[in-house]
C-alpha cells in the first residue's frame, strides 16, 4: 500500500524542479545513482550530492509562496543499522543549487537511504491558509534511492582519532558503549578507534600501504577479536547460551566466538577462563596472525 503524507500546507509535485541523479564519491570514485556500492567498506570516504533547478514560479503557484520567502534544497542520509541521520541544504541561488553530504569513516552500515526535496527555510508577509510558514516545512519530497552497502573490507566501524602530546600512544582499541545492551543493534554501539598518531594506526588508514598495511591488519583484527571475548568475559550475561536479533551486540560477539575458534560464545569463554594457554593458541590461528609473514614458498604450518 502506498503511503501518503498528509500536511498542514500545500507542497509542489516534481514539475517545479530538475534534480540531476545522485553523485556518490567513494574514494574518489564518482558513481551516478547506484543500488550498489561493492568497495565500501568502514573506511571509505564518501560523499554524496545532487544539483536541482526549480521553476520558482511554478513553485509559488503551488504552495501559495511569496516571491521573498526563502526556499532551499535539502539532503538526507538514513542509516537504520548504525541508527544515524545526516542531513544537508543548500539555499537556492538564481533558483539552482548544489546539496552536498560529506560521510565521516565508520558512520554508516549495512545500507542507506537517500532523500531529498524543496524546503521553506523563512516566510514573509502576513500568515495565509494552508500556505507553509514554519522553517523546515517540506514542499516538495522527491523519490528516496536505497544504496546496499557491500563491505569487501573490514566488517567492522572504524573511527579515525589523534593522540595530542603526553597522552597514551596506543595504536587502536575496541569502544563498546558502557550502556549496551545485547540486543543492541551492533553498529550502533560498537566502533574501532584507529589512532592516526601510531604508525600502525597511519599505515590502517592509508591506501595501498603494501605489506605494513597487511601486518597491521592482521594485528587489529587478532587484536579486536580478544578485545571482543574480553568483553564478553567481563559480562555475565553472555556466559550463557542465549538467542540474540540479527546483527545486534550479543549476536555479532557469538558470530565471532564461532567463526574465529569454532565454538559458541559461552564456550570459549569458559576456555578463555580455564585454558588461557589454549585459548590464545586457538585465537592466534583463528584469525590467521601475522600470517602474511609466511617465507615464500612454505606453506602454513610447514617447517
């Protein structure tokens, strides 16, 4: 069934204005209108805009504006499983504008939505019936275009930060908000903060960095798998077998017991607990630690 969105005022149809198709830069690469983006991962930079002409007069025959009021282009970004919105507008200029969105590494998961449209930013003269008066009043809602995110990369937010002088050098760590509960959509409660001040933190966020990228890599990720169990070990809720939602906090860390060392969360706890030495053995060979170092031509495990 169709929804309708029923307003105090009256809105104009896409008569009124041109907008071109969407523009989304991911890594400096320019994708118009995609459903898809393959090579997004938690570090990508992306940013996202559109140009929009608007027949002004048309505009004001529809929703009854005058000739003063004030009027600009807007954007948004609806991002369900990281529960973020973005948001940008832009005033019209000669009856044109340009809306651009710039997305912070890490924000964004799974898929977004685009929407964009026409809205009142100030009203002059006198109030009419049915005419928009309130700033932010919609008058136009175009079409929104669903993008999946398709994370090649890692799986996981990342947050770029910088240590200034005398503080900790520590090269990254896993942030899990205090207040999280189990069911707690993943995404919004859980983020790897890379340090841009450590070297390996540097080599993490830098493009094409060859082999120390790859050695780095694999040292987070060992890394945030044992943070992730450490976690979980300090939290008495997840020491019992238990069914969590897809994608939420309990979920992912059970997700990762068994893809990593081949047991359900409570179990590799209670061997975390009880056989560190094992545990740690489990872990390292798991997630393939450090193991972009093999000498060519050995295969792993070979002497």
């Amino acid at each position: 069934m169709t929804k309708m969105r029923i307003l105090p005022h009256q809105v104009a149809n896409d008569a009124v204005w041109m907008a071109s198709a969407w523009h989304v830069v991911l890594d400096g690469e320019v994708l118009t209108q995609p459903s898809l983006l393959e090579n997004w991962d938690y570090q990508s930079i992306l940013e996202v805009s559109y140009e929009a002409s608007v027949d002004r007069s048309a505009l004001e025959a529809q929703t009854g504006l005058g000739a003063n009021d004030v009027v600009a282009a807007y954007a948004v970004i609806d991002c369900p499983t990281s529960n973020v919105r973005l948001a940008s507008h832009t005033t019209l200029a000669g009856d044109s504008a340009e809306v651009t969105i710039a997305v912070d590494p890490g924000s964004l998961a799974g898929s977004m939505r685009l929407h964009r449209g026409l809205v009142l930013l100030e009203a002059y003269g006198p109030p009419r019936p049915w005419v928009a008066r309130a700033p932010g009043a919609r008058l136009l809602e175009d079409e929104a275009l669903d993008v999946v995110l398709e994370a090649e990369g890692s799986r996981f937010p990342v947050q770029a930060v910088t240590t200034d002088e005398g503080e900790e050098l520590f090269a990254w760590t896993l942030s899990i908000d205090p207040q999280a509960e189990p069911d707690d959509p993943f995404m919004a409660v859980a983020q790897v903060l890379v340090n841009a001040s450590h070297p390996a933190g540097q080599s993490i966020l830098r493009p094409g960095d060859g082999m120390a990228q790859d050695i780095a890599l694999s040292a987070l990720q060992t890394d945030v798998v044992r943070q992730m169990l450490e976690y979980a070990q300090s939290d008495e809720r997840f020491h019992e077998e238990a069914v969590y939602p897809d994608d939420s906090l309990g979920y992912v860390l059970d997700f990762t017991a068994k893809a990593h060392l081949g047991d359900d969360l409570p179990t590799a706890l209670r061997r975390m607990r009880d056989n560190p030495e094992a545990h740690e053995k489990l872990l390292q060979a798991g997630t393939g630690y450090l193991i972009e170092l093999e000498p060519a031509g050995v295969e792993p495990g070979q002497d």
